[in-house]
C-alpha cells in the first residue's frame, strides 16, 4: 500500500517550526514537499541554541528549491509550480505573502484547486497584525502560568505550541483535501499560535467557570488522583508515580506490602485519600526513599500501574520502546552528523511511514524541479549565475 498522500504536491513557504510541523507531517505521510528557501538558504538552518535542531528535525522527507521568490524570474517560477500544487503552506509574518504577490486570491486565480494554509500568530480580531512566537502566546495565553509554579511564569519545554498549530494547519489541509474531492474547489484554511493556546487551556477555563475560583498553576493544583507524582528514591534518582483507579491503588498496596493502608478506613477511595494528603504524601514519599529507583519501576512493572522514570532528551536515543518498536529514523543531518529521530507517531495501516529523503542540502532539488517545468540548462545556469536561484 502506497502512502496515503502520494501524489499530493505542497509549496511550503515556511521557517522556523510551526510551518514546518505541517509540512513534515504532509512529507512523513508521502506528499511531494517542496521548502521554497532563499538562495543563501533558510535562515532557519543557521540558528543557535534551542534552535539548533529546528531544520535537521522538521526537514526530512522534503526538497529543497532555492529562489529569490522576490524576483520578477522567480515570481515567474513560483506561479508555474502553483500550477502544478495541490496545497501551499505559509507562516511568514502579517501580510507577507501579500506584498510579495503570493495571496491565496491571486494563487487561487492561477489554480482554482489550490488549498491554501496560512499559519499566524494570531486569527482575525484586534491581534492579527501582531507577529507572535511560540514563547509570546504560552505566556499571554494562560500556558506558561499554568507550567510554573506560583509567581513564576515558566515556558514549556519545547514549542509545544508551534507544533500543535502546525497540527491543527494539518488538518485543516486534510480536510480540505477530503472536500475538494466532492466539490473540486480548493480552499484558504487557517491556524494559529494564540487561539491553539486557548484551545489547549479549555479545560482550565472550564474549570474556572465551574469552581468560580482561581486556577492553580499545575504545581500548585490538587491532583484528580491521590498518588500522581514525582518521587525521590533512595539512589537520588526520582520516578513519577500515578495510580487512577481503585485496583491500581490495592495493586499498590500489594507490592509495597502496605496491607495497613489497604484496611485502614481513611483510604478507601480515591477521593478518602486525597482528602488525608496532608499527612498520607508525606508517608508515601517516606516510603519511596527506601527503595531504588530500579526496585520502584519493577514493582510497579509487575502491579501494572503507571510510572516513568524522569528522562531527558538525550536518554530517548537508546529507549527501548522507541528503538524496538521502530518509532526512530536514522537520519543524515546537513552537517553530516547521523542520528536517530522521531518519526511521525500514527501506525497507518498498510502503510510504511520511513526516510525518504534526509533534510536536503541548499537547493538540492532546484535543478530537478526547474527542469520538470520546462526550463533548460542554459536558463537554469543563467539564473544560478545571477544568484536568482541556487543548485547543488
């Protein structure tokens, strides 16, 4: 069985992440993705820091065509390869993609089929013209309040929010693409980074509206649960702990030989204990530091209730569950570096979600794409000449 979206043709005029979330996510499941890059290339792929791992990550399984899309030859390009797309993705700033003759109203003049999603940082209201970021929304939005602990406002710990507007873009192609095989009309669809965080705050503000209080920040919350947290153990290592059921809680009991608090009518229900967390943490916490980190994983492995020790981005490499379970892609990195990363987590049946293509180099694939539009080689090595594009 083919991949789902082959035979699909997207234009992504697109950098940094959450463009880029949609793109890969169109690319994984076997779309034709063409990153429309400048002639020096992204400027993504020249970032420091956190953002050092944005183009090796969300640029697999993509071609790269490298186009001074400003010039009146690569407005000409670009037009040509409209005809040929089924879906363009854009996350420039307001108004971009206007100014440099690219809207969905003038796309869609050229072909009436063309989807067309535009990724903001803000939908249509008295903020579209802001430019955002993902750390921007996670703050005005309620996110970075809820993650941190009281009076300290603290970012997630990736761009949670750039990769879920990136998602909600990916359905609204999906979508799309499923209506215009009735109608045979191509469609504007729209995400954004504020209203994405709105969204994932809805049970939060359910929450207010129902209690009539002020929500706690996560740290500072009354779990659901009378055991969901970190524990310290006694070789200075931590693991998280959850018990969501009444079986799970006498399981527990069980395997760390607490018999006394299985009997003792103070904890009978979920709800009994967290009413005596008061003193009850204290002893479950007390408890746990009596045995290693390793003895509290295997106890809880042979109870089956829910646990994890504490990861960290490195420690995903070699996890067993991602590397036997094949949820891992050996990748050639631009700068050569060969590693392992994650590839999109959907098992489809049928169908076999891989590498196709490493994160290409600068225009990789602008010759190849050039000359599948007519243009010859004379013309291509005119225009790389005049730096219009660039090839490999």
């Amino acid at each position: 069985m083919s991949l789902p979206l082959q035979g699909i043709r997207v234009l992504e005029f697109t950098h940094a992440v959450m463009g880029p979330t949609t793109g890969l996510l169109l690319a994984d499941m076997g779309a034709e993705v063409i990153h429309i890059e400048p002639p020096q290339g992204d400027e993504t792929r020249r970032l420091k820091g956190f953002g050092t791992g944005y183009f090796p990550f969300y640029s697999r399984n993509k071609k790269s065509l490298a186009i001074n899309i400003k010039s009146a030859e690569g407005k000409q390009i670009i037009e040509k390869l409209v005809t040929t797309a089924d879906v363009v993705v854009e996350n420039f700033g307001p108004g971009t993609m206007d100014r440099l003759g690219y809207s969905y109203t003038q796309f869609q003049s050229i072909n009436p089929k063309i989807i067309y999603c535009s990724l903001k940082g803000f939908a249509k209201g008295p903020y579209e013209n802001r430019h955002a970021m993902d750390e921007v929304v996670q703050m005005m939005g309620g996110l970075a309040y809820m993650t941190g602990r009281p009076g300290d406002p603290l970012r997630a710990g990736t761009s949670v929010i750039d990769i879920t507007g990136g998602m909600f873009g990916y359905t609204g192609i999906l979508l799309a693409l499923y209506e215009r095989e009735k109608t045979g009309a191509g469609k504007c669809v729209k995400a954004s980074l504020f209203e994405t965080t709105a969204f994932l705050m809805g049970q939060h503000m359910a929450y207010g509206a129902i209690t009539k209080t002020p929500v706690p920040p996560m740290p500072a919350r009354v779990s659901a649960w009378s055991i969901y947290r970190v524990f310290d153990t006694k070789d200075n290592s931590q693991v998280f702990i959850g018990i969501i059921s009444e079986k799970h809680w006498e399981r527990f009991c069980d395997v760390f030989e607490r018999a006394d608090w299985k009997v003792d009518p103070r904890l009978q229900t979920n709800n009994n204990r967290i009413d005596q967390r008061e003193w009850f943490l204290p002893e479950v916490e007390k408890m746990m530091k009596t045995f290693t980190k390793q003895e509290i994983m295997d106890k809880c492995e042979v109870a089956g209730i829910t646990f994890a020790p504490i990861a960290k981005p490195e420690d995903l490499f070699n996890d067993l569950q991602l590397n036997e379970g094949g949820s891992l892609l050996t990748t050639t990195l631009p700068d050569g570096t060969v590693t392992k990363l994650p590839k999109t987590p959907i098992d489809y049946e049928g169908a076999n979600i891989e590498l196709t293509q490493n994160p290409p180099a600068i225009g990789e694939h602008t010759q190849a794409i050039l000359h599948s539009l007519g243009y010859n080689e004379a013309t291509i090595q005119t225009l790389a000449a005049r730096k219009i594009i660039t090839t490999t």
